[in-house]
C-alpha cells in the first residue's frame, strides 16, 4: 500500500463529512485569532470567561422566579463588589507584602547561610564546605536573577498603567452586556454558523455542562484553599501570610506539582521566622491538612460531575496550553483537553467506542 493511498484513506475516513470540514476551518481561525490577536482582544476574552463564571448564578436566580434582568444586575453588582475589594483592599495588601519580602531576602540569605555553617559544623561528613559554597553560590545567581525580574516588572508595569485602567473600565461594561443580551448574542453567533451543525451541537452538549462546572469548581478551589491558608497563617502569626495564602490558592490550578512548589516559600518563611522548631512543625502540619482536605474532601465534592482524563493528558495539557497562553493557558487546560476529547469522540469516523482509547481511566461495561 503506497503511501498516497494511505493518506487518502485516512482523509476519506475523518473528513469525508462536510461539517467535519467546517468545523476544522473554524477551530484553525479561532485558533489563529487568539494566538495573533490576543493581546489585543484580551478585555474582551477576559470579560467572556468571567461572564461564563457569572452565568451560573444568574441562572440559579432566575430558576427561582427572579426576573431576569434583577438576577443579572444583582449578579454584576456582586461582581462589583468583588472587583472593588480585590482592587482596594486585597492587591495593595499583597503588594505591601511582596515589597516588605524582596525587602527582606538579604537578611533570609544571611540567615540561610548561617545555617549552613552550623550543619557544616555538626554534620563534618554529611555537609561538606564545597557543598555550601555551591549552594550559596546558586542561591546568589538566583536572588541576582529574581532582582533583576522584579525591577523589570516594576518599570514595565508603569507602562502598562493605561492597559490597567482600560480593564477597569471595559471588563465590567462587555460583562454586564455579555450576561444581559446573552441570549441575542448566542443568537446571533449561531446566525453565523452553519445550518448543519449536528457534529458542533453534539460536541458542545458533551463539553458544555462538564466544563462550565470545571470552571467554577476551580474558581471556588482557588478562593476557599487560599482564603484557609491565609487563616491559618495568620493565626500562627507567619509573616506574609496574603501573599502566601494567594500563592497556595494558586497552586491548585497546576495538578500534582502546584501543592509541592507552594510548599517551598511556605516551609522557607516559617523556617526562618520560627527556626526549625515546634512553632514551624505545627505550621507545616496544618498547612498539610489544608492540602489533604484539599485533595480528599473538597475536590470530589466540586469535581464530582468533572471530565474524566488520565494523568498524563492532564499534565500534558497543563505544559502544552500553559506553554503557549500562560496562566490563562494553565487555568483553561483540563477544559481545552476536555474539548479534545469531545472531538475525538464525537467526530465522524473517528473513535466510536470508549474502549478504544487506552488512555481513559472509564471500564467499558461488563
């Protein structure tokens, strides 16, 4: 069999459907315009994934009988709320933090290297003087490169003021009209579309519920992890404990790894606030039963209804989608992976029994 018989087999058999064309093309346009022009369309995408996060409540408020334009002005005024707390009371409390922490890195560097002398001292044949001076050495290279991006970040973000403002102002207006002509602005987006569109209506019921319940899952993980971790810092009195908790929230959009990465300024803040002793034990020991009940009580309590995908296309999607668009990139790769796997499902000719993919983690049924 040559080889040109064998591509227009495989051609023949996955895009022999017209709509399969189409479908194609447009995923190859959508994809061309976020990648050319998503810094320029970046208000409007950001308003379109918070209005999605919205949509949710607004539909819980109009299932019991609240009209739908209250529902969705009391919505967007809770939306205000929340954006004008985050601007003004909770990002200038991080700020103040981040600063009074690069402030104080020299000092945890001294300290840090003091601690290395002393184990140098007890430990003779465990930690040897060239280790510590490599040690110091890396530990040199990496503040040297963490100032230099720390300066660079504050002079570019005075050129990016404008940009600020411009989100201020236009995110909530495109997410008050977003959620309030919904409805004519779905309209008018399936008006542009293909008559026939069994295949696109098929992979957008698979995908729609799964995902938007991903979303806001994940939304509600961020808040209530980083919101425990900041309580819990702060009753034991850590020092940057914001910034902290906002990091360790954070960590739950990257599966497996972020726990650990946050684990590291967490143990090195309490270490050196502390010293290594009962106060940075019990730190250490609740900050473990915040990531086990992460883990085991809330994550299947908000996932329970989530997409079901092996590890491995997981933290490939998290490296591939987070590699190209960053953190939006991170956030939205489990729901970009899910849309793959709707595809491969739901194309014509393409796999048609779950059994098939051996990277599912369903049993086909006895």
């Amino acid at each position: 069999m040559t080889l040109k018989t064998l591509f227009s087999g495989w051609i023949e058999r996955y895009f022999s459907d017209e709509e399969a064309v189409i479908l194609l093309m447009l995923l190859i346009v959508a994809t061309a315009a976020v990648v050319l022009l998503g810094g320029m369309l970046a208000p409007f995408f950001t308003a379109l994934v918070i209005a999605f996060l919205l949509q949710g409540a607004v539909n819980w408020l109009t299932r019991r009988r609240v009209p739908g334009f209250v529902a969705v002005l009391a919505v967007f005024l809770g939306f205000l709320g929340i954006l004008l707390a985050m601007a003004l009371v909770v990002m200038p409390l991080i700020w103040n933090q981040l600063v009074s922490l690069v402030q104080e890195i020299p000092r945890m560097f001294a300290s840090g290297q003091s601690f290395l002398d002393e184990m140098q001292l007890r430990y003779p044949n465990l930690v040897t003087p060239d280790q510590i001076q490599g040690w110091i050495d890396a530990a040199g290279r990496e503040l040297t490169q963490f100032g230099q991006r720390a300066l660079t970040l504050s002079l570019a973000s005075l050129g990016n003021l404008m940009d600020l403002i411009i989100y201020l102002v236009l995110v909530p207006i495109l997410v008050f009209f977003m959620l309030k002509d919904r409805e004519r602005l779905v309209g008018f987006t399936l008006w542009l579309l293909p008559r026939k569109r069994d295949l696109m209506t098929r992979i957008w019921h698979e995908m729609d519920a799964q995902i938007a319940n991903y979303v806001r899952g994940k939304f509600i993980e961020i808040v209530i992890v980083g919101s425990s971790g900041f309580l819990i810092f702060a009753y034991f009195g850590l020092p940057y404990s914001a910034l902290l908790g906002m990091l360790v929230g954070l960590s739950v959009l990257i599966p497996f790894i972020g726990a650990a990465v946050a684990t590291l300024p967490v143990a090195a803040v309490a270490g050196f606030h502390f010293g290594i002793g009962e106060q940075f034990l019990y730190v250490i020991i609740a900050y473990g039963v915040l990531q086990a009940l992460d883990g085991n009580v809330l994550v299947p309590i908000l996932f329970s209804e989530a997409v079901n995908l092996h590890p491995v296309s997981i933290i490939l999607a998290v490296l591939f989608f987070g590699g190209i668009w960053g953190f939006w990139g991170i956030f939205f790769a489990i729901p970009l992976a899910t849309l793959l796997k709707a595809m491969v499902y739901a194309w014509p000719r393409g796999i048609k029994e779950h059994v098939d993919n051996p990277l599912s983690d369903e049993l086909p049924s006895p």
